[in-house]
C-alpha cells in the first residue's frame, strides 16, 4: 500500500479561477488539493489545469462523497470513478471525512456524524480496508465538525479515530478549525482534544475559516463554512500544535466566498512561517 507521502509544506485548495495567476510564475506552495468529485468527468478544462499542475506541484485528492460512515456498502460506481482519478494524477496523498452523506439513492449536500459505538467502528474499518485495497494507497482520515452528540456513543472521538488506524493503517488528517467548531459547540476544551489526539498518524493538517450564529438556546454556534481567513483562535491552536509535534504538511480551505489569489497565497504562507520556525527549533 502507497502511504501519503505529502511535502512538509503549506498547501491550498485550487480553485479555477486562481488558475491564471498560479501558472503565471512559480508559487511558494507546497501542494494543491482538489475535491476529488470535481475530476470524475472524462475530459476538459478542469483537467487540463489540473495536469499542468500536477507536472509542477505536489498533489492532494479529497474526497466528499464517499460516504465512508453509511450503513450501506460503498458506491461501486464512485469507488470506481475515484480509482480513475487517483491512477491518472497519483496525488501524494488521498483522504476522506469520517461521516455519512448518502442512504439508498439519496446523497445528502452534507458531511452527517456517526455515533461512535464498537458496531460503527468496525463497518467504518471493514470501508476503509476495501477503499485502500482497491486504491493501493493508503487514505487519511479526517475528523469532523461537529454540532450534536449521540447518547449512544461509547467510545471518544479520538479513541475511535487511533483504534481505526490502528486496525487499517490508515493515516489520518487533522483538521484544526473542526477542532475549534466542535469543541465551541459542545462546550469542549479544544486544547485538551488536541493533547489527546493520536498524533503518531497524522499525515496531514487543515485550516480553514468558520462563521458564527445563534442556536435555537440563544447560545453561539459555529458553522465549519470555508468562507473566511483562518480565525485568530485557529491559528493559536495550529501553532501550538505544530510547535509540539513538528512540521506536517498543511492545507489552507477556503471553498465559499473565495478571495483573490493573493489572499489565498497570503494564509499558506503563514501557515508556511510556523511550519519554517517549527522545523528550525527541530534541527536546533
């Protein structure tokens, strides 16, 4: 099985419409992601800029839809599509969410929570054994944002997470602002989650931004929305984090109300800096 093998470097989402500006002149990224839904199609502009990226940056394919978490068996269909689009571009690094968003022909516009119990544990590795079996890669794992709890659930989140690792050898992507919206949500110490995280499988690390409301109780709910900067709170999280288990490759999200390149570019090279400080106390 491949393992993810991503630079220790800060990377983006690629988006279209920063296609021009990117190919322009060399970028200091470190990898691009894509969705990897969006390249299922045979043909066209979306893979043309996708293969003139490929031949100059390290490459990260994130699926959405998947459904990993669902009842039912896996999509053979969409299990398909994503082996064409794996062997055709062979991403450093392939991942998935730990959540369900589809039940019988329905597909759901969302990314729902499991409970986590003995019996969602081992469907949810009895999915990810036959994704990396027919992938020959291996996938990373990503933890949710989260806005409600199961009674049911006997097992935390982080134990459920490493005892899936431990049982596929998958690796797992951390997800630093899902941290912050779940923990905010649930009246959690994200800072103490983190502590507790099984860090040894990280392979990789997102950032993004969030937005806040007001639930039905009148008490602040933060929505994981992609749709601003990365937030003061996030950052703290992040570099703390960082400082404490050393560089891992890290990808700044931003998938609604996206800015121009330079905004985008401006939030990886932040990440990049704690990513450079870290890797200096390291060698020091």
């Amino acid at each position: 099985m491949k393992p993810s093998e991503l630079p220790r470097r800060a990377g983006v989402g690629f988006k279209p419409e920063h296609f021009a500006a990117i190919d322009a002149e060399r970028q200091p990224i470190g990898f691009f992601e894509v969705h990897a839904e969006n390249y299922m199609g045979a043909g066209g502009p979306p893979h043309a800029q996708l293969g003139r990226l490929r031949r100059d940056y390290a490459l990260s394919i994130h699926g959405v839809g998947l459904s990993i978490g669902s009842m039912q068996p896996l999509d053979s269909e969409h299990l398909a599509r994503l082996k064409i689009v794996c062997d055709r571009y062979e991403p450093e690094s392939f991942s998935e969410h730990l959540a369900w968003s589809s039940h019988d022909t329905t597909f759901l516009n969302d990314l729902l929570p499991l409970p986590y119990t003995e019996a969602t544990l081992a469907l949810v590795c009895d999915h990810i054994d036959q994704v990396q079996a027919l992938l020959g890669r291996q996938m990373l794992l990503e933890n949710p944002a989260t806005y409600l709890l199961f009674e049911e659930s006997t097992i935390e989140e982080t134990e459920f997470l490493a005892d899936v690792a431990r049982r596929t050898g998958c690796g797992l992507l951390l997800d630093v602002n899902n941290v912050f919206v779940a923990a905010t949500n649930h009246h959690m110490d994200a800072r103490a989650y983190l502590e507790r995280f099984p860090v040894q499988w990280v392979r990789e690390i997102h950032l993004s931004g969030h937005s806040e409301t007001i639930d039905d109780s009148g008490a602040p709910l933060l929505i994981d929305s992609h749709d601003t900067p990365v937030k003061d709170q996030v950052w703290a999280l992040y570099e703390e984090l960082i400082g404490r288990i050393g560089p891992i490759a890290s990808l700044v999200e931003w998938d609604n109300d996206v800015p121009e390149w330079p905004i985008l570019r401006a939030e990886a090279e932040a990440a990049d800096a704690i990513l450079k400080r870290a890797a200096k106390r390291q060698a020091a």
